[in-house]
C-alpha cells in the first residue's frame, strides 16, 4: 500500500522540552489511521507539525515522496491537509455556503456569486446525505449537522488527508453513527483519514491502522487486529491497567441526602422522583436529549419546575443556585470550558471562586488572601492535581483532566451533600479518567453523596450503586443489581421496553 | 401558535417600536403625519444615517468606534480649509473629506491593528485628538463656507433632496457590501469567532483596518452632508454624537457583541432616533424633558433588543417531551 504522509524521524522540542521525539510513521493512502494516547502524550504536537502550525526540530515530512515542509496552515490546506477540530471552525451567522467559501467566494459582475456558491454547496451536501438547504443559517444547526458542514469544507478544498481530533465528543449517538458512516464513505472514495480519539471502542471499529503515542514517542503501531483495547490501554499507559475503575471504599449508608418527589415541567420532564443516601453513588443514564441534563439544572434551580419537590437532608430546597448552593448542592457541569471554569483566572481563584464570600474578613470584609492561599493548596492537595503554581497558572494551561479536577475541587470548600456530576469525563483520557472516579468515590465515603450523569454506560456500571435511566424526561427504570445487564439498561434507554 | 407569534414580534421588534410611536405621535400632534415632516425626518435622519451605517461595520467586528463625532467635525472642517485656501470647491471639498474620513480612519487602525491596542482606548484618544485639532486649527472659532455649500447642501435631484441621496445611497453600497463581497463575510465571520476566522485563513488585521476606514469615513461625509445644510461649522459640532450613532445602530438590531446587525437595520434605527426627536417637538413637550424622553425610549429598544435575545434563546430550546407542541 502506498503512503500519502511520511514521518521521518520527526522531532518537536519547546524550550528544550520534547514534546515529540523521533517518530517515524507512514500515513497510508485511502486508509483511516487512529491516533490515541493520553492527553499530553503529543498528538496535537505531532498534528500541529503537519497542519503547518509548528514547525519540527529536527526530522522531516514527505508528501507522496516529496519533501513535505509546511509554513503555515495555509500551507497545509494547500498540500491538501484538512483539519476537524472539536471546536468546529464555523461561522454561526453566515449561511452554510458562506461558510464553505469564507476564504474566498467566485464572483460575478463583482459580487459574490449565489448561485454558484449554493449549486457546488448542494453538491458537497448530496454527497454528505445531509438534506439541507445551502443558504440555512449555520446557527440553526445541530451539533452534528455542524460537523458535516466542516467535513463538505474539506471536500470543496479538495482535501486528501483529513484530520478528525475528537470529533465525537459533543455529538449524539446517532449523529457518531452518521459520521462514521460518512468517514467509511470518505474511505472509499479514496481520502486519508487520520482519527484521534479517546473512545478506544470508536478507535477499534473505525480504523485500519492504529497509531500510538506516550510520552512524545511512537510506543506501537499496526493494524487494527492486532490489538484489543486491552492492548490499547496498556500502550497509551506503559502499564497494565488493572482496572478502569477504583474499588469503592464504602457502602450506601441509611440516611437519605436528597430526594426528588414528582418532578413534572411541562415539554421537558414528567414525574421525576428518586431518593440518593448517604455514601451512595447514583448513576443517571440516558441518550443525548433524554431530559438528563435538564434534570440537573432543575436540581440546581437553573431551570423552572412546575411542580413537585425537591428535599436535602429532609428539608424542602427552593430558590436559585445561590440557595441551593447554600443548602450543600454542588453542580459540576457538563461543559466546563463555558460554564465550570475562568480559563484567564489562575488555579486558585477558580477554586475559591464557589466560596469567595467565606474569606471575607471584617470588618471591611477584605479578602484574606493568605487564608485563600492556604485552602486553595489544601483542596488541590485533596485532588491530586497536577500543576505548577496555582496562584499563577491559568485554568487553560491544565490538560482536560486537571481542569476537570479543578471544578470538582472549588466546590469541595463548601462541604457539599449532594454531589452533581455531569459528564464528568468527556474529553479526558484513561489516567485522568481513574482520578475522577476516585474522587468521586471519596466524596461517597465521606459521607456524601453523588449523582453521575453520562451517556457512558461503563463508566456508570464501573462507578454507581445504582443506574436510573431515562428517556423523554421520565425515569424509565432503576438498576441495582450486580452484575449489570447492559442490555436492559440500554434497551431502557431506547425504551424498547415501554413501547 | 402563541409563541409563533410572539416570536414573530420579537424578530421584528424595531419594526413594531417604529410604528408605536408613529402613531402615538400621529394621535397626539396633527400634522406629524404629513408627508412634509415625514420627509423631512428622513432628510434629518441623514446625518446619524450614514455614519451609523458606517460604525456598524466596526460594530459587527466587536469594535467599537468612539471617535466618530470629533470625526464629524474636524473631515469638513479640513474640507473646508481646502475650500477656502485652495478653492477646490464643493466636490472638490467633498473629496477632501473623504480623504480625511480615510485618513482619521488610518490613525485609529494603526493603534488598533499594528500596535494591539484596544478600541475603546485608541478612539477614545482619539476622539479628543482629532477635535483637539480642529480647536487649534481654528483657534476655537467658528468656520463660515461660501454661498456654494449651502447651494449644494440645499439642493435636490429629480425633486429629492442631496442629503437623502446621500443617505440611500450609502446605504445600498453598505448593504451590497456586506451581503454580497467577500469583504463583508469575513466582517461577520471576525465578529462570530475572532480566532476561528484567523484560524479560516481570513486576514483579520485587513478587515479591521477597513471597518475603521469606512467608520471614519462615512462620519466624515456625514458630517460635510450636515454642515453643507447649514453653512457654518463651530466648535461644538459633533460633540456627543457618537451615541446617537452607537445608538441608531443598536437600535437596528446590532450587537455590541459583534456578528449581528445589517446595514438596513440601522438606517431604520437611525430615522427611529429622528421620528423620536421630532415627534417631540410637535407634541410641544416640555423642552428640557425631550432629552429624558429620548433617552426612554432608546432603553426601552434596547430592553426589547435583549429580551429578543433572551426569549429567541428560551423558545428555541429544545423541547424533550411531545406534549409542549399543544
């Protein structure tokens, strides 16, 4: 088989750090590749080499043969190297078509060219399967549509190599399915796909050649049947992971935390109710647009609830998330770049931010600083994170995982009952992934308790006591007993059961 | 059904305001109603009009442009002197202006673009700088213009009056502009994602440069189109005129956000603002409450203006359960 993309050697050191260091890898043509590795393992360095956007050390690239030494990105498009990013280079006010041919539009009679612009937009959508009208505004798509409008932008540049990093993490299974039949699609029509992902399952159906990294070094490379995900796990790690998951350390206790009594609003949830103990870890299942994130929002008092009735520690909870925060909820939301994190603001603001207002001294009600400096060191200890300074590092410069950490840790300040976490592993690899369910599982043994929402139903089956499941904004069912039937539990979320 | 159209209102919430209070006025002061005011509200909305136009561009690219009122002042003012000393006359005068528009435009991009510094700061600066000039050039007195201005300000082809021409005519230059070159696609992608459209290829530093140059340009013109009615130019000239112009633009629709507005939008702002201030006039309220009234009825379109945004958001959640359809 011949190859599209050829790493000689290749090498990426920043202030004498490698980052990357020798890898010698052949792309080859009409094939899709997998990338994986933990974050940090330097996939985006090895990607940001051949997208152009770092420039290697030492070592060098070959496009068909020829030497291959990109400037800049533009370069790389050029070449006839497209990149998917997980955050999809769109514009949300311009039109699909607008959006395919920002960087430059045919004219005629010095005016962009609608018609042109539309029938070659049409063409690239036909050849997608996606049924929409070229001149839809990009703002009214959904998450997935979105994502084929940035593939039909590879296409009309005539892209040869396509770089998909993490592209499933926002979508819905259906939309993953979609996009994987589009990747086959793109396969056989002779394009070279390069796939990085953290979904070792994705990685095991998707591709034909797997790549991986740790460390800034190529550790193993073949074809997809040479390896399991056992195999996988154990490359991207160095070692035998003896378990994805930590032994819980404790039982549910008999007090029940909090409970939810008939939740009902209408057009988003009916008749919600369930009750979380103390010690306990409660699974949430269900499928993108179930109602699971929306039922955290209504616990939180985000989101309005026409009636029923939510009590904590027995006593009925009202008001917004001021109160309920209050009260000991903490919420960890599903989307900590926008809503959980400052990413500017240094580590230990970020976690004191939650309870700022308990470090006022009197009585100008001044900050204390040093009593900030001191909590903030003491929870970062209690998180295991990762990090240099907290009083200076920025949120942003923490891989997924310690940000994650980061959000979980400045609401452990507030000594919260119950526990919200919602999608508390997205976009974080293996090693973070185990440090998260070990905190969670100490919030549980001290007496806490927690509530998992995931549209991962084995990380659920590796964490919980119990697994609720949802579907159209009504508990479907409940599982406790061990060991778990996925099969039920997925049939529940379909509702196949029910209907 | 209801929430269609409550939806409805809310997309076209300028629309609504602007027949509000033409009727409102229309009851209360007979007479407003006539095509004579009618015109000559559009004729007086001109001024704002086009350099609200203009700063829409930098709107829409998240900028902002506060130099736009020193801008009005100190364009003709040096249209002027070129008048007078070199006897360039009134087009000749005209061109002046808009080289000077260009040139005031140059000054903030430079700071803006080249050195990084924030909008808000450079024009800021630059809004004492640009008048600061014009003092000095006149020693603080007021500038007279020959006879020949005020012919051009006063005059009209084929029965419409020359500031409104102007006024339609930048507008469907400013329209053509943003919805059909590749200029104006790339204003709106800047202003949805800065580093996405860095990333798109697009040359973010060339587009900003050119949003500031029609801004200043387009407060240039506006302010020879203004002067030319009246013939003279003081020292006070455009003075706080900046808001109404940030006004009439977000007004119609723009955002301070950057990425939303159209350029027909904020024409329609613009004659709002006017309507307004005549409306009052013609319904003799109290002179010294006119400003608090305006004032009003600004906040009141830009409260409609988030609420928009707020309820656009809240109706187009998704709903999970079948049941919100009846």
């Amino acid at each position: 088989m011949s190859h599209l993309l050829t790493l000689q050697d290749l090498s990426k050191a920043f202030f004498g750090v490698h980052a990357v260091q020798g890898v010698t890898l052949n792309i080859p043509e009409g094939a899709v590749t997998g990338l994986i590795g933990e974050n940090g393992a330097g996939k985006s360095t090895l990607m940001n080499m051949i997208g152009g956007i770092h420039q290697p050390t030492s070592g060098s690239m070959y496009w068909r043969d020829t030497p291959y030494t990109p400037r800049d990105t533009a370069a790389a498009t050029e070449t006839g190297i497209a990149f998917i990013h997980q955050e999809l280079n769109l514009f949300y006010n311009l039109t699909i078509s607008e959006n395919l041919f920002i960087d430059g539009f045919p004219k005629r009679l010095g005016l962009i060219d609608r018609k042109a612009i539309d029938s070659r937009t049409r063409e690239l959508l036909k050849l997608l399967d996606l049924d929409l009208a070229p001149d839809t505004l990009l703002g009214e798509l959904s998450p997935g549509e979105r994502q084929l409008v940035e593939i039909a932008k590879a296409l009309h540049r005539e892209a040869e190599l396509i770089i998909f990093d993490e592209p499933t993490t926002s979508l819905t299974p259906r939309e993953i399915e979609r996009l994987f039949e589009v990747i086959d699609r793109l396969r056989s029509n002779g394009k070279t796909v390069i796939f990085i992902s953290h979904v070792l399952g994705d990685v095991e159906r998707l591709c034909d050649h797997i790549a991986v990294m740790r460390d800034g070094q190529l550790v193993a490379e073949g074809p997809t049947s040479d390896f399991g995900i056992p195999e996988m796990i154990q490359a991207m790690i160095g070692r035998e992971l003896s378990a994805l998951f930590p032994d819980r350390t404790a039982q549910p206790g008999a007090e029940i935390v909090a409970e939810a009594i008939n939740l009902t609003q209408p057009g988003v949830m009916k008749d919600v109710s369930f009750q979380i103990r103390s010690g306990e870890i409660l699974g949430l299942f269900g499928l993108m647009g179930s109602g699971r994130s929306e039922l955290a929002r209504v616990l939180f008092g985000l989101d309005p609830v026409a009636s029923g009735e939510i009590k904590l520690g027995g006593k009925p909870l009202s008001g917004g998330p001021q109160a309920r925060i209050r009260a000991g909820l903490a919420f960890v939301t599903e989307n900590r770049r926008e809503e959980g994190l400052l990413m500017d603001a240094p580590i230990s603001d970020n976690l004191s931010l939650v309870s700022i207002s308990r470090f006022g001294r009197t009585p100008l009600n001044l900050v204390d600083r040093p009593g900030i400096a001191q909590a903030t060191a003491d929870i970062s200890d209690q998180v295991t994170l990762k990090a240099g300074d907290i009083s200076v590092q920025p949120a942003k410069a923490l891989s997924g995982g310690n940000q994650q950490k980061v959000v979980i840790g400045k609401w452990l300040m507030e000594d919260p009952r119950l526990f919200i976490l919602d999608e508390p592993t997205r976009g974080v690899d293996v090693g973070a992934k185990y440090e998260i369910y070990t905190l969670a599982d100490r919030l549980a043994a001290e007496g806490g308790a927690v509530l998992i929402i995931s549209s991962e139903l084995e990380e659920l089956m590796g964490m919980c006591d119990r697994i609720m499941v949802m579907n159209q904004g009504e508990i479907i069912d409940t599982f406790a007993e061990k060991p778990w039937s996925q099969k039920a539990i997925l049939a529940a979320a379909f509702r196949e059961v029910a209907a | 059904m209801n929430t269609d159209l409550s939806r409805l209102a809310l997309r076209n919430a300028t629309i609504l305001i602007f027949t509000a209070v033409l009727v409102l006025f229309g009851l209360v002061a007979p007479g407003f109603l006539s095509p004579e005011n009618l015109f000559n509200i559009v004729k007086q909305s001109s001024f704002i009009g086009i350099a609200a136009i203009g700063i829409t561009f930098v709107l829409l690219t998240r900028g902002i442009d506060l130099s736009v009122g020193s801008v009005m002042y100190l364009g003709p003012l040096i249209a002027g002197f070129a008048m007078r000393d070199y006897g360039v006359g009134v087009a000749g005068g005209f061109a002046v202006a808009i080289l000077a528009g260009l040139a005031m435009g140059a000054i903030n991009a430079f700071f803006i673009v080249r050195l990084g510094i924030a909008p808000f700061i450079v024009t800021l600066a630059t809004l004492f700088f640009f008048r600061g000039a014009g003092t000095w050039m006149t020693s603080s007195r007021q500038f007279d213009f020959d006879r020949e201005m005020l012919d051009f300000g006063l005059s009209s082809v084929a029965g419409i009056p020359v500031p409104i021409l102007l006024f339609a005519l930048a507008l469907v230059i400013a329209h053509l502009t943003l919805t059909r070159t590749t200029f104006g696609k790339q204003v709106y992608a800047i202003g949805a994602d800065p580093e996405a459209a860095k990333k798109a290829g697009i040359r973010t530093g060339t587009i900003e440069t050119g949003v500031f140059l029609i801004s200043a340009t387009t407060a240039s013109v506006a302010g020879f189109v203004l002067i030319s009615q009246i013939g003279r130019l003081d020292v006070a000239f455009g003075e706080g005129r900046e808001f109404d112009v940030i006004a009439a633009a977000v007004l119609g629709g723009a955002s301070l956000f950057g990425g939303v507005g159209t350029a027909w939008g904020t024409a329609v702002g613009a004659t709002l603002i006017q309507t307004v201030k005549t409306g009052l006039i013609f319904s003799g309220i109290n002179l010294y409450l006119q400003p608090i009234a305006l004032g009003l009825v600004i906040f009141v379109a830009v409260l409609l203006d988030s609420l928009r945004a707020w309820r656009l958001q809240v109706s187009q959640r998704r709903a999970i359960r079948a049941e919100v359809a009846d």
